[in-house]
C-alpha cells in the first residue's frame, strides 16, 4: 500500500518531495557506484592510464589511446626510457617525462598517434625483425613488468625442478615452493615467494656508462639474459602464440609446433618463424639499445655547454657546427660522418674517448698494440707471480700475454680482471685504433649489405637520406604494423594477465582461502549464538544490574580497536593461542552493539507468544529457537552480514595476531600484495575487485531478509 494517496500524488509540494526523494536515492548510488567503476578501470589500466581514475576507460572506443597505451610494456621501467623513446620516436613530446603525464595528454596522444598509425611500412617493419634475428640481446632492452617476470621464473624453475627429478609427483603448490627453493639456491638468496621477485636493478643498469659491462658472473643477471631472449620470441606478447600455430597450419607444417621458438630450434623452424615475424609481429619487447640517445644526452650537458661558451645545445647550433641543416636533433646521424664540420666532430671525438661504452668496442690487435698490452699490464700489476694469481694464468714470462678484439665474457672472477685490464688499457688507445658498434651502426651495415647502396635504400624505403649514418633501427614503423595486426590482443590480453594473476596469488598462497572460509564460518557460528543468547537472557530474565550490563557492552564501543589490540594480542599469547583460528574468533565473538540491538527487538516481542509457548510445554530453549529467532532474522542477517565483512575483511588483527603465513587470511594476503605490488598498483586493483565478489554475493543474499523484516515487518 502506497504512504502517499493517488490525491496527495496532484499536490505540488508532494510531487516535489517525490522528486527531492528520487534525486537523493540517484546521487547516494553514484556515490557507490562510481569508485566501484575507477576501480574496475584501474584494475583493466597500465602505468599509462591508471592515473586517470575514470570510471570508464578510454581505450574502449579510442584507436590512438590504445595504440599508446600498447606501447607501455616496451619501454616502461627501463632506465632512460624518455630518451629511448625519443630516439626511437622522434615525435614523441620533449615535456612528455612520464606515463601518468602522457595519459592525461589527450591532445598529444592524438597527435603523438597519428604520425605512425596506419603509417607502419611493412617492408621496413619486416627488414626490422629481419635485423633483430640476429642482433645480439646483450646490447637491447626489455622491460619487464611484474607479472611477466613471475610468469617467467615459475614456469622456469619449475621445468628445471622437474627436469632435475623426472618421475617425481607433485601437487601444483608443492612443484612451487620447490621451484622457489630451485631459485634461490641458484641466485644465492632467499625468497619466501615468486611474488617478491622484480627484475628492477636489470633493467636499469646503465648501458651507456663507458665502464659497465654486463655482470655475467651474476647468476640472476643471467637469469634476465633468459628472460630477455623469451620476451624476444613473443612469448609475452597477447595473441603471437595462437597466430603462430595457425600460421603453422597453413603452412601444413609437419614436425613439432614449438613455442617459443629459441635459437636453438630447428633450421626449418625458425625460418618459418623468421617470415611469420615478418608479417604479424616484426616488434617484439626486446628493443636495441638506442646509443645516439646517449650521444645527444651529451650534447644537451652542461659540460658540453661550458665547453660552448655557455651556450645552450640545439639543432640551431648543431647545424652551425656541422654544416647542415637539420631540423631536429633526433634526425642528426650517429655516428657524426666524417664530412661534417670541425666544430662537432671536436665533440664527437672527445665522446668517443670519454663516453662511449667500451663493451661496445672491439680493437684490431697488431704487434706494437700487443707490446703496448704487455707493458700496460706489467706496470699496473708489476709482478708476473701476482698477474697469475689474478688472472687465473701461469705465464713464465709477460710476453706470453696477448691483447685480445675484445674483452672476455667476464663470469670468473680471473676473468673479471683480465676484462678490467683491457678495458683500462683499450681506455688510452686513440680513437683511430679501435673498431666502434652500436645499434645503428650495425643497422646501417645491415641495409648497405641487404640493399648495396644508399640510393637503393632510399629507393627502396622511401626516404631521402644524404647519410647512411642517418638510418637508425626502425622500431616505430615495425611497432605499428605488430599493433595493426594485434590490436585487440594487445589491448585486452594484460587485462586478463591482472587477473589471472590475482587467481594464481590466492590459491598457491599459503592457505588463504581454505583459513578465510574456515575463519568466516566461525565467526558467523559465534555470531548466530553467543549473541542472541546474551540478548534474550537480558531480555527474558530479570537479571540483577542488566542496564549497567548493556552500559558497559556500549562503552566498548566508544574506543577503537587499535586501543584493545595490545590487551588482547599479550591476552592470546598468555593463552597459547597465536596463531590459531580461537585467536582470531574469540576477542570479537560477543559484540555490545549486536547484543543491545537484539536485546531490543527480544523487548518488542509480544509476552503472550512466550505465554503461549510455556503454557504448551515448550522449554526456554525451545522458546528461545523456535519464537524468538525466527521473529528477529533481519537483525540477524544484518549481525551475520557484519560479521562477514568484518571477518573477511579484517587484516590488521589478523597479522598482528598470526605470524604463520599459513595462517593468513585472504584480506592479509591482499595487504602483502599491495606491498609487493606498490609499482602495478592495477594488479591491486584486480585484486580488489576479486576479494569484492564475495562481499557482494552475501549482501545480495542477505537483502531480501533485511527488507522483509525492516521494511515491509510483517509477524506469523
């Protein structure tokens, strides 16, 4: 029946507080709704959009905010990625510094987009991959986010667990925590979980200092090395794996269908996979260090400025120097010909002695070169006997030294010092005498061998160079034609990725979800009796003092729980009960607000149902199951429903009070999450969202009792 007559409808004041009513209703459930929807969003975002908080994400409907957005996972975390970037795409914005910044750039988004989508010359994307078959991977990048490296070491390590003891029966978790084991002797460092584990100092050791060489001798860096060479092959990118076997069946290929193809795969194999490259994905995440980068870094220096009478570095002063005239830096040459201007070549030369990366420099050993050698090395170590015992040599005499092309690998420690003698020694050679590489070196022998000639090439791709030293890697172009062909993939694959690994994180994790249900079904149990016990006893019998009782139920509410935390944790322990499942039922199993509630509704019971029921011959506890609880289920669906949230929910009691991780809830696990996963904070995100789902199922189910008890009271 309507409070409000079909007459009473007509009046203006009513309609209008209808309206007022309605409005109120609409706005309260936004206010719900919408961080539902940020959080949603986030949980499907990346470094690009995550700082939006919208609750609808943009790349839904919008090709340029997922072409950028796909172009994430390639540079993002490396170290020096804004002038990668730069290099690689000359129109990327110079006030573009970060990716959060880049997301709320909509205007150069547009832009930044529209000089390459739709643009990607598939021959040039195809000559790229081409390229990139055979470019050493110690010379190239890749970022790897934190759900590819877990990815990676669990499937790694767990192969090797299991190649190391065929035969052997294990449970998904057991093969886990053996892998973990597995890895962490090989590191030489202790793990207590896959989860923890970042590749953050790999990825940004800096490739352009002169000194560094990569450590080889460090058996996580060769770990980074493997994942390097599987991210190199797709086995990260969305949708190459399904493509590939499809491309395989088309071709009516009959051996083995390998993924990801290796160097190590069959001739046959990697020649198709050389062409499928070629036409679906000529970019993979494993990028060629750009040096030019690195080259004009320097330029913009404050040296190179005191150097230039203070004057600010700028393709103006570039060109006055040079010769030329260029419009941007990024489309100067590297390395500088030797046709241009004495007034750059004098940078040049002084990078190429102080700068440039000695790993990547070899020499053309000579006899006076080798003579040079020898003496450097016996006035640095003076003593034939202690350049054995650093070197791991048994040289009589210091001729038998010989100065190598290039340094050794460096993974003994011997090896390590005779790697720092050369390159110390390669440090004092002029620059005439050494052999310099880089990407685009390298690059540029490739087109001249693949095409003979610079004319061929502009031919060929197009372009206009006067330089062969002005072609650089293609990246952008090849980027373009993988997006093309992979868009929706690329797009909505990470999406899952977030997921899937939230799923993984919650079953191989300790026992969350069998403590969680466990503690929930406790907690509701104690819920369903010790309270509507005390209520109806303080209902029901005329106990001595039961005001000061319900007085002092209430005053508990009044201090937060952090107050009581150190009581009842000294409590538990005096008891024996950490980490137990009575440590974290018993401190909140009677609760004084549910108790005075229930007390109440006990209180406005008829006293002629309880007459009734006596008078049949019905014991009090009878009375007490069969009457009352049944006249009082909204307010218990609202105690049960608290308690869930507050048991499902509760993490701070719940590490306090359980140091055994096997004892960990769901909500803990979620808190370790958030601590490991701080940097992919949409991971958190997807995580959040999972952990709602229960919470909403029980509230959903819960409802219909709530509304019929409060709202529409009706008594049987």
């Amino acid at each position: 029946m309507s409070l409000i007559s079909e007459v009473g409808r007509n009046s203006f004041k009513n309609r209008f507080i209808m309206v007022s009513i309605y409005v109120g209703l609409i706005l309260m459930g936004i206010t719900m709704v919408v961080p539902f929807m940020i959080t949603l969003t986030g949980s499907t975002s990346n470094a690009f959009d995550y700082e939006r908080f919208s609750p609808l994400p943009k790349y839904l409907w919008s090709t340029p905010d997922r072409f950028v957005k796909c172009l994430v996972p390639y540079f993002n975390g490396t170290r020096g990625w804004q002038r990668q970037m730069s290099a690689y795409a000359p129109e990327k914005p110079s006030y573009w510094s970060s990716w959060s910044l880049i997301g709320r750039d909509d205007e150069g988004v547009e832009r930044f987009a529209a000089a390459y989508i739709d643009k990607g010359n598939r021959k040039i994307a195809a000559d790229y991959a081409e390229f990139m078959d055979t470019y050493p991977l110690s010379d190239c990048f890749a970022a790897a986010t934190q759900i590819d490296t877990i990815t990676f070491l669990m499937e790694k390590f767990s192969s090797e667990y299991l190649a190391r003891h065929p035969g052997e029966n294990l449970s998904g978790k057991q093969l886990r925590l053996k892998a973990l084991e597995l890895l962490g002797n090989e590191w030489g460092l202790p793990f207590s979980s896959f989860y923890s584990i970042n590749f953050n100092t790999e990825v940004s050791y800096p490739m352009d200092f002169q000194s560094w060489f990569p450590p080889n001798s460090n058996p996580k860096y060769r770990t980074y090395n493997d994942f390097k060479a599987a991210v190199s092959a797709h086995i990260f990118t969305p949708g190459i794996k399904g493509k590939w076997f499809h491309y395989l069946k088309e071709k009516d290929f009959k051996g083995e269908k390998l993924f990801p193809v290796m160097p190590s795969a069959p001739e046959e194999v990697r020649k198709l996979w050389l062409e499928f490259k070629k036409e679906h994905a000529p970019a993979s995440p494993t990028i060629p260090y750009a040096l030019r980068a690195a080259w004009y870094a320097y330029l913009n220096s404050e040296e190179v400025s005191l150097l230039n009478n203070g004057e600010k570095f700028s393709v103006e002063l570039y060109n006055k120097l040079a010769g030329t005239k260029y419009k941007r830096l990024e489309d100067t040459p590297f390395p500088v010909p030797a046709s241009f201007g004495q007034g750059i070549q004098k940078f040049w030369h002084k990078y190429q002695q102080e700068r440039f990366p000695l790993r990547l420099i070899a020499i053309q050993p000579s006899s006076e070169l080798n003579r040079q050698f020898q003496e450097f090395v016996k006035s640095t170590l003076r003593q034939i006997k202690i350049a054995n015992g650093l070197l791991g040599t048994n040289y009589k005499d210091w001729s038998e030294i010989i100065l190598t092309e290039k340094p050794v690998q460096g993974i003994t420690a011997a090896e390590n010092n005779r790697r720092d003698l050369w390159k110390n020694f390669v440090k004092t050679l002029p620059a005439e005498s050494k052999i310099f590489s880089s990407s685009e070196i390298e690059y540029q022998k490739f087109l001249l061998k693949k095409y003979g000639s610079l004319e061929k090439i502009n031919r060929e791709y197009g372009w206009n160079l006067n330089h062969i030293e002005e072609a650089f890697p293609q990246f952008m172009p090849a980027y373009a034609v993988t997006f093309a062909q992979n868009e929706t993939n690329m797009t909505f694959g990470p999406v899952l990725d977030n997921y899937k690994i939230i799923f993984d994180f919650m079953i191989f994790n300790g026992n969350a979800i069998l403590v969680t249900f466990l503690l929930i079904a406790m907690t509701i149990a104690f819920t369903l009796t010790v309270n509507p016990l005390a209520a109806y006893a303080l209902s029901r019998f005329n106990l001595r003092g039961h005001n000061q009782i319900l007085i002092f139920m209430l005053a508990t509410m009044a201090f937060p729980a952090m107050v009581s935390a150190i009581p009842a944790y000294l409590l538990m322990r005096d008891l024996g009960l950490l980490n137990t499942f009575w440590a974290l039922v018993l401190p909140g199993a009677a609760n004084g607000m549910a108790i005075f509630i229930l007390k109440g509704f006990f209180d406005s019971l008829p006293m002629e149902l309880f007459e009734a029921a006596t008078i049949d011959g019905a014991s009090e506890m009878q009375i007490f199951r069969i009457i009352a609880m049944p006249m009082v289920k909204p307010i218990l669906a609202i105690n049960c429903l608290n308690a869930f949230i507050a048991a499902y929910n509760g993490w701070e009691w719940a590490l306090i009070i359980c140091q055994d991780k096997s004892m960990w809830t769901i909500a803990v696990w979620m808190y370790q999450a958030a601590q490991w996963w701080g940097a992919s904070p949409w991971i958190v995100s997807a995580g959040f969202i999972v952990v709602s789902i229960p919470t909403m199922i029980i509230f959903i189910s819960c409802q219909k009792i709530i509304l019929r008890g409060i709202i529409i009271p009706s008594m049987k």
